[in-house]
C-alpha cells in the first residue's frame, strides 16, 4: 500500500490564510450564528422570554391596584427596588439564565447533537466559550428590555417622572440597574455553563445556588462573600431592608465587585472548558 | 512503523476502551490503509465503539490512535482529515438540510460563499437537491442517512468513516450511495464503513476487519483472510463440469484436497481443498489431459459471509 498517493489534506487556501485569531473569531462567530438559530428563535426561546418579560408583567398589573400613590415617585423607588432585587435578580433571572446557559451542553446531549460540533475542527475551548458568548449575546439583551420596561412601567402613572429621570437620580438608577442586569447575566450564566458541563440535572445544583443566594442576608461576613447577589446587590441604587433577622456587612466597592465578578466569571467559564475538552460522546449512558 | 506509513494510513497501537469495567474493545494493532475498509461483527462487538474512538469522540483507555498522522488532541488538524456519519439519528432542531450542512462548514471556518457552494455540492453528491430546503426533521429515514452522509463528505474528507450509512435507503439509494463510496476511495480516501448486512460489505470493501467481542479476530483483504483459515477450513470449490466422478478420482489422489462429492444432480462436484491455488492449477492440468467440459468454477466460501460465519458464529457468536 506504500505506493498509493497520500491524499491531499482538504484545508481552503481561504482558511490557510486566515491568521488564528480570524479563523477562530470566525468559528466563534458561526457557532453563536448557529446557536441563535437552533436554540433561540423557535419554539424553545417562547418561556425563556415570557420568564424574563414577567417583572414587566407584575409593574403593569401594579398600575391597577386601588391605592396606587400617583403622587409619590418614592413609592415607585421603593417598588422597583424590591420587584427588582427579589423578583427579578434571584428567581426571574437566575431561572431563565439556567435555562439558557445550563441547557447549553446539556440539550446537545440529550438531543445527541454534541458530537456534530466535536467533529468539527474547533478547538472544544474555542467551543465553550462561543457558547457562553451566546447565552450572554441572548440574555442580556432580553433582561436589559425587561428592566428598561419593567423600570419605564414602574415609574409612568407618577407624577414628576420627567424631573426624577433628567434632573434628579433616575437615570444613574436605571444606568445602575442595568450593569446589575448584565453583571448577572454574565454572571450566573457562568456558573450555569459549569453546571451543565458537570451535572447530568443541573437544575439540582442550581436550586442550591438559589437557595444559598436566598439565605444570603442571614449567612455571617465571611461566607456572603461567596454569593454572587451580595456584590450585585451593592451596585444597586436603592438599598433593600432584609428584615430583622439580616447579618449587615459592609458592601463591597464597586471598584471591587465588578472586576471579581468578571474574573469569577471567567474562570468558570475555563473549567467548563478544560470539562469539555476531556469530554466524550456517549449518549447510551444518559 | 515509520512516519512515513503512518501519515497515509489510520494506526491502531494496541488499543483498548474499557467502560468501567465492560469491554469496548481490546488490543487493538491495526493500519488501515486508503481504500473502503468493512468493519464486520455482530451487535455489541465493538464495532462503533472502534469507530467512535477513530474520530476521537471516544478517548482510548489504553493504546494511541493516529489517523493520518493527526490525534484528537489537535482538533483543528485532525477533523479537517475527518468527516464521520455516526448511527446517531439526530440532527440540531430547526434546520434545514442546506442549513445543517452549511452552518457546520461556517463552524469549520468557511466564509460564506465558500460554505455556501461546498454544501450544494455535498448535496448534489447525495441526490438530495430537492429537499435542501425543508427542515430535516420532516425527512424520511433514507434521507437523514444522506444528509448525515451530505454532512459528514462536504468539507471534502481525506478519511470518512461511516457508520451503518445504508440503513434505511432504498435499494436504488443503496447502490448510489455504494457508488459515491467507490467513487471516494478511487480517489485515494481512507472510506471505513461498518455494517451487518454482510452482502454488501463484501461488495463494496477492499479489505474487511472482523470484530468480535471487541477483539479484532481477522483482517485484510477477504481472499487473504479466507486462504489463512484453509488449515482450519478448507475452502470449497464448486465445478460443474461433464465429468464430475472423472474429476473427483483425479483430485482426490492429491494431499491437500479433504473432500470431493458429486452434486446430487450429477453435473457438479464439491472439492474441499486446503489448498485453492494448488487445485486451481490440478484442474487446469486435469482438464488439458481429460478433455473435461468445465461449465463454472466457483468458490462458495470465500466471501466474507463465510468467513464471518466460520471466525464468529452464523449467530454472531451467540
């Protein structure tokens, strides 16, 4: 068989003469295409967006409660504040963030797709982080509109809106709010990718991390700097009462908890790489 | 083995894959070369485990794999090298069969329209033009197994290794899809294919590999693995012939023929010999000197049903 001729290997001259860090922006780039157009624009997407549209659905139905102070904007502060910080940060949120970025590598395996992208030539690494970059692309956007709508709803039947938004605080609150939205979104994304990298539920998980974010006003100093809500909660405007019973600390500087969060992030986001690249396909087992 | 071998053909090193504590497949030392390679056992043989090992979707517990010179460990060299159609039944939701092709190919680093024009090709090569445009899951059986194939040839493979590929086609299906495969290794691929259906790897494979229990029992090319087995099972030729006493007494006179029985209608003979070229050239001999008439000459165990049923069982072992 010595003979026989060696079979050209079949790279496009188009792709020999990329540099590596266009051929890999490139196949970042058709992953996440790739990703938005089988995980996020069908039938798939319809409860991720009806969970993260329902702060916007809870401030509108608060338009019709009887004794709705129209005249008094701090009501609506105080509203927001809570259907922000409760509702929308630690269950609304951290939900639909499970759904996107938990079912990331685990819908591929339960549909027994995975192993179309670990037959292409793309580096796994390049892989995860192509799909974090997705979830992040899609969550954030999709939050940042809830709260831009659910803040805009919350503060419209009051009176002096104008003046709160352009003369007084309301801007660096919805400003506020917002890098919140998109620090959780990368955020708990993160850890949500790492679970889906590891557990065969990461649902499981992931109602220990809700329950551990839940309990965070009561956990001493120490271990509040291991939840993720006790730095988003300092970014926020409004600070939130956490009843009697809370263990107060001092709150972390932004100048702190931004890069923190961001660094956690990222070395979530490189286990769940170094997870996947020893990763192998064998469905039979799920 | 020098890197020069390697680097054209697929290298098994003493491979094992355990699952825990099950066998996948065990010791494996093969070089497969260019051409259509049939790799044949029963269910659970091992098989898709050996294949899924090849295109690196399994890590081996023991032993190294190179196909071509490349490893799993550089993704980007080796499934450039690469296309790989698995049993697996399923596709990414939502797409067509144009856009299933095409978004992969992005994902390898095509630009558009280079993506764009290899997938029609892929497409055109499997005769499936017509239904590109409708989403995959409202395919029929037969035509998941072309788009998969569509899927796994369009980045144009130097090794493709394809999984049960003619389950569920048609039987016009099958013999275009076993003339792409020929058309493949005529130009110099490294085409693995495993099946059960036994006719059809022994008309399409140049060299078979025979698995069973996850050891590799033969390998080769059928006529070589059949001539090693003569010892053991002597290889059966059929003649039908004018003369076939005349011939039996002739025959039967040299060591290495075991048996020789006229055919019930009196116008054959079954020679078992342990030597088939040795007999091939005393029937020569035997018919200049007798002026016998041989109609046919026809061996009926040397394909590779024979030599399956004689290595592992007609029942796969069982």
């Amino acid at each position: 068989m010595n003979d026989i001729v060696t079979p050209s290997v079949s790279v496009t001259p188009e792709a020999r003469q990329l540099p590596w860090r266009s051929h890999r922006a490139r196949q970042i780039r058709a992953v996440m295409r790739l990703e938005l157009r089988k995980s996020f624009l069908g039938r798939r997407s319809y409860g991720k967006i009806a969970l993260a549209l329902s702060p916007v659905i809870i401030a509108l139905i608060r338009l019709f409660h009887p004794n709705l102070a129209a005249d008094q904007i701090e009501e609506a502060t105080g509203f927001f504040s809570i259907l922000f910080q409760v509702y929308a940060l630690r269950l609304a949120l951290v939900l639909t963030c499970l759904a996107i970025f938990g079912d990331m590598i685990r819908r591929e395996v339960l549909d027994r797709t995975l192993h179309y992208y670990f037959l292409a030539p793309i580096r796994r690494e390049v892989l995860v982080v192509a799909k974090y970059l997705t979830g992040v692309l899609v969550s954030v956007p999709l939050f940042g509109v809830s709260t831009l709508a659910a803040f805009t709803v919350a503060y419209l039947p009051h009176e002096g809106v104008q003046a709160f938004l352009f003369n007084g605080p309301g801007l660096g609150h919805l400003g506020s709010y917002l890098l919140v939205t998109v620090l959780a979104c990368i955020g708990y994304g993160s850890v949500f990718l790492l679970f889906g990298s590891f557990f065969r539920s990461p649902a499981i998980p992931a109602l220990a991390v809700m329950g551990w974010e839940s309990i965070h006003f009561l956990l001493p100093p120490l271990l509040k700097k291991f939840s993720v809500i006790h730095y988003l909660q300092s970014l926020c405007p409004v600070p939130m009462s956490e009843g009697p019973f809370a263990i107060l600390s001092d709150a972390p500087s932004p100048w702190l908890s931004i890069p923190g969060l961001l660094l956690l992030s990222g070395a979530f986001v490189a286990i769940s790489a170094w997870r996947i690249r020893g990763m192998e396909v064998s469905y039979e087992e799920e | 083995m020098s890197a020069v071998i390697s680097d054209r053909q697929i290298v098994y090193e003493n491979v094992s894959k355990f699952y825990g504590e099950v066998l996948g497949v065990n010791r494996v030392t093969l070089s497969v070369p260019p051409g259509i390679t049939g790799l044949v056992g029963p269910n659970g043989s091992g098989k898709t485990t050996l294949m899924n090992l090849t295109a690196g979707l399994l890590h081996p517990t023991r032993g190294s794999i190179s196909v071509l010179g490349a490893t799993p460990e550089h993704p980007e060299e080796m499934f450039r090298l690469v296309g790989y159609a698995t049993q697996y039944d399923a596709f990414p939701p939502g797409l067509t069969g144009f856009q299933f092709i095409e978004s992969f190919l992005r994902v390898h680093g095509y630009g558009r329209v280079e993506a764009e024009e290899l997938a029609w090709k892929a497409i055109e090569r499997v005769n499936l033009v017509d239904a590109a445009g409708r989403k995959v899951a409202g395919y029929s059986k037969g035509m998941r197994q072309r788009i998969k194939l569509a899927q796994a040839i369009a980045h144009r493979p130097s090794v493709l290794i394809l999984d049960e590929p003619l389950n569920g086609l048609d039987p016009m299906a099958r013999a275009e899809v076993i003339a792409l495969f020929r058309e493949l290794a005529a130009g110099g691929l490294h085409v693995l294919v495993s099946s059960h259906i036994l006719h059809e790897v022994d008309l399409i494979s140049d060299q078979v590999v025979l698995i069973h229990g996850g050891y590799v029992v033969a390998e080769g090319d059928i006529g070589g693995v059949r001539d090693e087995m003569e010892e053991q099972h002597p290889a059966q030729v059929l003649i039908r012939c004018d003369q076939p006493s005349l011939l039996a007494s002739r025959v039967f006179l040299h060591d290495h023929v075991v048996e020789a029985r006229v055919h019930d209608d009196g116008k054959g003979l079954l020679v078992r010999t342990r030597d088939a070229d040795q007999f091939y050239l005393l029937l020569n001999q035997v018919v200049v000197d007798t002026g016998l008439v041989v109609e046919t000459v026809m061996p009926t165990d040397a394909d590779v049903n024979a030599v399956y049923e004689y290595l592992i069982g007609a029942n796969g072992g069982k």
